[in-house]
C-alpha cells in the first residue's frame, strides 16, 4: 500500500530528516522574547493516526495549518483543523496577562514577552514569568488519539496558584482552508459530564474540552488573523 503525496509545506508523522528542533534544544529569553526569531521557529507533535498539534515558539501562527488539534478523517490524511489558537490569560492583581500570542485585526496577545525559556524534548515546553512566579506550559498529542493534551503548572511558594482565563478558536476545516465571518458555523454547545463540547460543522468532527474549569459560553468573531508565511508564498494567509 503506497500513500498519497504529500502537500508543499504540510507536516508528516514520520520525517526522515530530523529538523533543529528534534534535538534537546533550549531556547531561553533572549530568542523566546524576540517576535520575529521565535516565529521562524516551528515545533510539531504527532498522535500517530496523522493529527498532529503545531506552531511556533513564539505562539504566534504563521501558516494556515498551524493549530492545537488537527486530525485526520481517514487517517492519515484528509486532514481537518479543529482548535486553531487557545487564548491564554493569567489573572494577576494588575490585571490579565497573556501567555498566549496572537496577531490578529482587532486584539493582541503579546505572551511571548512573558516567556523566559522554550524546551523542544521531551516534548515542547514553555516557562512564562507572571507576576514573580514562574508558569509552565507544555503540550502532548497522546499517541493513537485525536486529542491534544495542554498543561499548566505553577511555580513558586507552596500553596502558590493562578486563575487561568482560556478562550479556544475554532474553524473547523480543511487544514489548508480558510474560513471568514460570513461562513455559516453553528455556535452552540452542550455541557457534558467532564466539561462541554462544540460541533461548529455537523458534518466535520465535533470538539470536547475536558478538565476542570467552569464554562461560559460567549462566542465571537475573531477577524482578521494574518500568516505570513502564507503571505510570502502568495497563497490564502488571512482567516476570521
């Protein structure tokens, strides 16, 4: 059985040239608090079944595909974006701190001036200076499930903690697709026992967040979010 070739530009699950970041690389602030160095660095996890989570140092998304959660509906390909960006905030006695970064018409999300240190192995990993404690977030696709795994974790005095605030954004579409406000998504949701989900395309896979948190449910468009690396290549690079 031979597989289907593979799209310019598109991440596999087995590379057969292993890229800088394969190595246990570190970056630390110097690079991580540079916008345009930590955008020129790309970081990719795999589940195996052809999704895949991916992005770049700096958070910031210069390419159509890069998302939190692909998957593949008929592994491994047809690929299909489901959770493209997860708005970050730390609420902090000053006000909300993003660790999350993100360009887009109408907000800014400047995270990456908070991030101290970046670790590519054993799977990527961010450190966030946020109000004199060190936050550490990391990201894991388990193997053999369309999932993606986000973790946080504070460091500092015992008992020491943080209200996260987080804001998920869906499309839910061909992973190099590109969808705009007009475009008729259905915006409910349904509460479920481990937390709640969304179907924004009955005919596309259905999202589920779980963990725990409390959910409220105020949907908007965001617009105007622009990949420059698409832009460079002359190829669709803006998306609602």
């Amino acid at each position: 059985m031979t597989s289907a070739p593979q799209r310019a530009g598109e991440p596999e699950d087995d590379r057969a040239e292993p890229s800088p970041l394969d190595s246990d690389l570190v970056l630390g602030a110097a690079v991580c608090q540079d916008l345009e160095r930590a955008s020129a660095l790309e970081w990719l996890d795999v589940n195996g079944r052809g999704g895949y989570a991916t992005g770049t140092v700096s958070g910031r998304p210069t390419r159509r595909y890069h998302g939190l959660l692909l998957v593949a509906s008929h592994p491994p390909h047809d690929r299909v974006m489901l959770v493209n960006h997860l708005g970050e905030w730390v609420e902090t006695p000053v006000g909300p701190m993003a660790l999350s970064t993100l360009d887009a018409a109408d907000t800014a999300e400047d995270g990456y001036l908070r991030c101290t240190e970046f670790r590519a192995r054993p799977l990527p990993e961010w450190r966030y200076d946020v109000a004199g404690l060190t936050v550490v977030r990391s990201i894991v696709c388990p193997r053999g499930r369309d999932a993606v795994i986000v973790r946080w974790q504070v460091m500092g005095p015992q008992g020491a903690h943080l209200r996260l605030l987080l804001r998920p954004m869906l499309t839910v579409r061909a992973d190099h697709a590109v969808t705009s406000a007009d475009d008729p998504l259905c915006d409910g949701f349904e509460i479920e026992d481990a937390g709640v989900s969304w179907h924004p395309r009955p005919e596309l896979p259905a999202i589920r967040a779980c963990g725990s948190f409390t959910y409220r449910h105020d949907p908007y468009w965001q617009r105007g979010i622009s990949y420059a690396i698409d832009r460079e290549r002359g190829e669709p690079c803006r998306e609602d």
